[in-house]
C-alpha cells in the first residue's frame, strides 16, 4: 500500500502516541481508516 511510507514518516514523528492508537486499533488497516 502506498500509504506505508507516510505512515512511516508519521510514525517517526509520534512513535510513542502511535504505540498507544495502535494498541487502541487492532490493525494498520483500521488505524489508517480512522485517520
């Protein structure tokens, strides 16, 4: 999927908060259809 390497970039900006939203959401998948 496209949307990886802007997740990535994302990731490294918020690595921690994202830990939490992916404990939150089960999936990648889900975690970009809330975004």
């Amino acid at each position: 999927k496209q949307n990886i390497s802007a997740i990535a970039k994302f990731l490294n900006r918020h690595r921690s908060t994202i830990l939490r939203e992916i404990k939150r959401f089960k999936t990648i998948d889900e975690y970009s259809a809330y975004k």
